[in-house]
C-alpha cells in the first residue's frame, strides 16, 4: 500500500518547483512536493544571485527561444508577486559597460534590438556622464548601456514565501525525502522515496541540479544537461555605497563573466563563471576568491579583500551547452506521458513565475481539471525586520512580544522574537534561521550570535542543543558537552 497519493507530486523544492506549487494552489487540486533537503531552496536556487531581468543584456536572448518568451511573460508578474508575498524586490537598474571602444558596437546591436522589440529603449552614458551616476567604477570604463528595468530579489527569501503560501492553500510539503525511483503506469505514477511510496497521476520533475537523474529514472531522459560552476564573493555591508546599480562588463570572450550586483539587504556580490565541473561540488578555492576579487576590482578599485565577509559556489544547469546556452526545458516529455520537465538555467528566478503557469497550462490542456478554490489566499505575511522598523513600531512589537526586545545578532539587529518565529515557520538549521531573518550573515558571520541561536532553536523544537545542525545531515554545531569531553578524557583537564 502507498504510503500517500497526490494528483500531482512536484519533485524538488527549489523555486521552479516552489513557484508550480504557488500556482497550483489556486485551484482544487491536491497536490504535494517532496525535496530531499531539510530545508527549501538549498540547491541552485540558494546559488542564484537574484537578479530579475528579461535578457535584453545579451544578443543570445531572442523571440523564438523559449527562455526568453518564458522571461518576458514573467516580468511583470514578480514585482505583483513579491507584494502579495510581502518579498523584498529593488528595482536597482545595470550598466552594461565597455572597457574597449571597439566593443562599443555590440552594445549598440544590443540598444537597437532592445527598441525593435518593444522592450524599451535603452541610453548609452560615456565615461564622463557614467561617473557621474556610478562614482567609484574604474577609469579603464569607456561607458555603458542603461538598462532600468533590472531589480533584485533574495532567491531563497521568495521560494520560501512561495512555498508557505502554497502550504497555507493546501499543498502538502514533504522534506528530507529523496525519490529513488519511479514507475510509469497506464493511469499514475508509483514514485519510490528513502520514506515510502506516493501514488501520482502528473509528475512534475522540478528537481534542480538532478533533473535530468530524475527524468532518466522514467525514461523521459531525452535531454543532458551540464553543470556550470560559479563563485560569488560577499561584501560587507559598509560598501553598499560602492554600486548602486548592477555593474557588468560586456564579456570580451564567451563564457566570461565579470559582475557586481546589490543585493535588497544592502550587501554587494560579485562573481566569476567557471567551467563544466562535477555537480554537487560547491567548493570554493584561494584561486576562484582571488580571480573574482580581481576581476570585481577592474570594476570598482574600491573592492578591498578585507571587506569579503563570505563566499559560495553554485551551478547554472545548462541544456545542450554545446548549442548555446539559451534552451532550457519546461513542457510535458515526449516520451512519457504525464510527466513534466522544468529546468531552465539562467536566469531561472527571473522566469520562475512564467514558468510555472506555461506548466499548469500544460497540465490543464493535457485534461488535468482545475476548479478555481474561491478559498485561495494569495497574500503571505513577512516576519517582521526590527532592524528597519521605526521606534514606534520596535516599541509596539516588544510590547506585544517581549523577545523582540533582546537583541541575538548584533550585525544585522535581529532580535529572538524573529528567530523564534523563524523556527515556527519552518527552520529546523542555523542556516534555516539565516536565510529567514539574517543572523550570521554580519561581519562576524555567527561568531557572536550562532551559539545563542543554537540553543533557541533547541529550545523552540525541544532538541538537545546537540542535535542542532547548521544545515541539517552531518554538520552537528555542538558535537559533545563540556562534561562529555571531560568524562572522555578522563577529566584531567
């Protein structure tokens, strides 16, 4: 017997699948996602730098590619989007910039076919004038292409809320719960995971980094996909200052990347691409800190080493890489029936919200009936930020709950209350209370705070302070007690 049955099971927790899940909310329809994480968003969405663009920065971007049709619905859906889900969105703009005049000439096919296809028209600022709005970019800058359309969202921050959204509206959400395998029957799926058996009519393979595992399991495997790794250095936010728009450089070979992006929480990031490599390898190099820092200072000479506060690595999953990174995958495979794929590379936060209708339209022209529920909720509360409120506000919010008067993260100002609500919300981790309400994620990067906030996750879950982890599996913060370590060493001190 199955352990559970769903009409349609959504396969991986990242913001594809989150985003699918949110749509499918809409509608009577029972629906569940498994993600073998502890948390969501943990895969290559949480390595998405976040920015919302419709690809008019690149001449690969064009009418007849699916990525791009997918980017242009989605646009002017995000910005609605992350209101109803009270999700941080900046509109913070972006150069395209030049270092060679020669190169001058690609910017301005990309301003005329920005124009020829309605999507706006872009200006062209010399150095002079480009200085002027960005004060501290390198003099070696021969000007840049304007476009102000360009803004950010934290990836983690809006799959999060999405999927919240989902499970307020009826979508089941089971984590740490990995697929092993899948049968394909005349009228559903039998879907084997690490905790039983889920019976599915729609599969939807939204599965990340894996996607292509997930599809060859049902043999719907009639694409590859290749891992592109990136390093993304972290600046303190006492450089905010340093770029107030996302700051790129044309790339003067394919594959070149040369960036600097602000982020809605005032940090800037800057990033290089890498190459082709192993999937799930995320780590990081003194050679990959050491070429991004370099390159980001031919942006911006200000950048110093000591105001890197962190870094991380995350992969692009590329379709047909040998053909041009524009194809991506989001339809029903031709081979089995039911069975969605979704996988889109960059820039997949951008496309998420188009992506996830063109897939319930999919479903609802494959015969999937899908009844309005008068009973959908599109609206999410944000927990709420102390550090930007007003005092009136902080003073009214610690009368009604005290412990968002005790100050846990001295960084970034979060206070208990957000940590506790945080847990309630769903963070088992130290890394899942970070990338709800930030403590961690200062300068001092948890030094101060981590403790404190092992032992209120403890608390909250009624935990052994040992068995709190920083993001779940083998990453114990607190491996033994003090009278452990002295009864195994004999207590000699």
């Amino acid at each position: 017997m199955p352990f559970h049955e769903t009409e349609v099971l959504i396969i991986g927790a990242g913001v594809l699948g989150a985003a699918t899940a949110r749509e499918l909310s809409r509608y009577k329809v029972d629906v569940t996602v498994v993600e073998k994480g502890v948390d969501v968003g943990w895969g290559i969405t949480k390595a998405n730098v976040g920015v919302v663009c419709q690809g008019r920065d690149t001449l690969e971007f064009r009418p007849e590619y699916h990525r791009t049709r997918l980017l242009w619905r989605a646009l002017p859906l995000m910005e609605p989007l992350c209101r109803e889900l009270e999700v941080p969105f900046k509109k913070v703009g972006a150069y395209m910039m030049v270092r060679d005049q020669v190169l001058k000439e690609k910017l301005d096919k990309l301003a005329k076919r920005t124009e020829s296809l309605g999507l706006g028209s872009d200006k062209y600022y010399p150095f002079t004038e480009l200085r002027e709005r960005e004060p501290y970019i390198s003099p070696e800058i021969k000007g840049g292409l304007h476009d102000p359309e360009i803004a950010v969202v934290h990836p983690v921050y809006l799959t999060q809320a999405l999927m919240e959204n989902a499970v307020s509206n009826g979508v089941n959400l089971m984590l740490e719960t990995e697929v092993t395998g899948i049968q394909a029957g005349h009228s559903e799926f039998t879907v084997q995971t690490d905790h039983g058996e889920i019976k599915a009519r729609y599969v939807i393979n939204a599965a990340g980094e894996w996607v292509d595992r997930i599809a060859a399991m049902v043999n719907a495997d009639d694409f590859v996909l290749f891992p592109i790794k990136g390093y993304v250095g972290v600046l303190d936010r006492n450089c905010s200052q340093l770029a107030g728009s996302l700051l790129a450089v044309l790339p003067e070979e394919p594959g070149d990347m040369n960036i600097v992006v602000p982020t809605v929480e005032g940090n800037l990031l800057f990033g290089i691409q890498l190459q082709i490599n192993r999937r799930h390898d995320r780590s990081t190099t003194e050679h990959m800190a050491r070429l991004a820092l370099a390159n980001a200072r031919k942006l911006i000479p200000e950048i110093s080493e000591k105001d890197v506060i962190n870094s991380f690595c995350g992969f692009l999953m590329f379709r047909n890489f040998e053909i041009g990174w524009h194809e991506c995958e989001v339809a029903m495979s031709a081979r089995v029936p039911r069975f969605v794929n979704m996988t889109i590379g960059y820039p997949g936060v951008s496309a998420s919200p188009g992506a996830a209708l063109e897939v319930v339209e999919i479903m609802q022209a494959d015969g999937l009936k899908l009844e309005p529920d008068p009973k959908f909720n599109p609206h999410r509360k944000d927990i709420p930020d102390f550090s930007v409120l007003t005092e009136k506000e902080r003073k009214a919010l610690v009368r009604k709950d005290p412990r968002y008067g005790h100050v846990v993260c001295r960084c970034e100002t979060v206070t208990e209350g957000e940590i506790v609500e945080a847990v309630r919300r769903g963070a088992t981790t130290l890394d899942g209370v970070k990338f709800r309400v930030r403590p961690g994620t200062g300068r001092c990067q948890g030094g101060f705070c981590g403790p404190r906030v092992s032992r209120i996750i403890a608390r909250e879950l009624g935990i052994p302070e040992t068995e709190v982890t920083k993001a779940g599996g083998g990453s114990p913060q607190v491996p033994l007690r003090t009278k452990q370590l002295l009864e195994e060493g004999g207590g000699d001190g």
